[in-house]
C-alpha cells in the first residue's frame, strides 16, 4: 500500500478529493500572502499549480514572507516552487518568472496576490469570463482583506473594490507586514476555496483587523 494515500485522510470532509483533482490553481505574486498561499496549497493537494512573478528575494523578504537565506538573489517563483515540491513530490509545478500580463494563460482557479489595484484590475478583466474561482488578498500592516468571487457568489461586488490608486490607502503591504498576518490571510483565502469546492456559498468580502480584534463580512449591494 503507498503510505502517502493517507496524506489528506484528515481533510477530506473538508476538501473533497475529487473536486480538489480537477482544479488548476494559479497564484500571481508571490510575496507575503501569494507564498503562503502556494506553499498552502501544495500541502493540500492540488494537481496543478503555476506560479506568476517577476521579483527576486532580497533581504527584506526574508522574515515577512518567509523565504530561506539560501533563496537570496533566487527568483521568488523558482524559490517557492522548490519548497511547494518538497511538500508534495506529485504536484505539477509551472513558473513563470515575468509580469503577469493579459495574453499569460494561467488555470481555472485564480489567487491574486499583487500590491497594485491597477495589476489587480487587470488580472479581473482577463479571468473573469473564464475563471471557477477568483480570490483577491489585500494587507496593510495588521489588516487584511479578502474578495472572493464564483458562479454561485457572483461577480458584480467586485468592480467596486477596484477604487482609483490615488484613493486608495498609502500603506501597501510591502511597507508594513509579518509573516504571520499574511499566514492569516491566506489561510482565509483557502477557506473560501475549500467552500467553492464543497459547492457552498463563499464570502465575498471578508475584512480582518487583527490589533482590534474585529472580522467584518462586507456583502454585495
């Protein structure tokens, strides 16, 4: 008997393991949230996961995104794909070490972990006719955001979070982070997916303030 057929025994009243074998996830950026979300989902099980960033590590990423000193100078896609195999040796991994653009083809379910609202703008435009899942991480210091879009949520609340850059809030979550508070948000981003999975109703807006201690469930209007 192989001794990994267990490896999701755990989670399998939560993640559905048939559901779970037909998705292929693409994560674009990754930094604080987009790694964790990855290296989450490698643990998980997906079949299929493509990486999309242009940046290398630096010092500064090393304690709030989680990179080890030996992925200095490393691309981050390149970086994070080596650890996401070695968490599951059967996952299909794709990198892509550029920009995201309009033209990349990128799988059916869609993590966008970008700093830009004009990235993010684009990234929606581009997967919206096409895409099962959509899920947008945002933070700020010890605040985080997630948006989450499927056929049975819908898609209309989410334009109105793609507000102008010059009104948006200063503090991009390069500035202030920790590892923990992106661990968070990407854990609530996984949530949703583990519900588009189960066929349930996802949260479309969900707002986490960890110093005040307060979760906020926006709706659509």
């Amino acid at each position: 008997m192989n001794p990994l057929h267990d490896r999701d025994l755990r989670q399998r009243d939560i993640i559905p393991p048939e559901a779970l074998a037909q998705t292929r996830c693409t994560v674009i950026g990754v930094g604080a949230i987009g790694r964790q979300v990855a290296l989450q989902l490698a643990a998980i099980g997906v079949p299929s996961l493509q990486l999309i960033d242009f940046d290398k590590v630096e010092a500064v990423n090393l304690a709030p995104q989680g990179y080890l000193q030996d992925d200095l100078d490393r691309p981050k896609v390149q970086a994070t794909a080596d650890l996401c195999q070695q968490i599951n040796h059967q996952l299909e991994m794709h990198e892509v070490n550029d920009r995201y653009r309009r033209s990349t083809a990128v799988g059916d379910c869609i993590f966008a972990c970008v700093d830009r609202i004009e990235t993010r703008k684009v990234i929606y435009e581009a997967v919206r006719d096409h895409a099962a899942f959509f899920c947008d991480g945002r933070m700020s210091a010890e605040v985080v955001r997630v948006l989450a879009c499927d056929a049975r949520t819908g898609w209309d609340h989410y334009p109105d979070t793609l507000f102008a850059p010059e009104t948006s809030f200063q503090g991009v979550c390069t500035a202030k982070s920790t590892i923990f508070t992106a661990n968070i948000a990407a854990g609530l981003m996984l949530e949703q997916f583990s519900r588009h999975l189960r066929r349930m109703p996802i949260d479309p807006d969900l707002q986490l303030n960890l110093l005040a201690s307060e979760l906020n469930l926006g709706s659509p209007v």
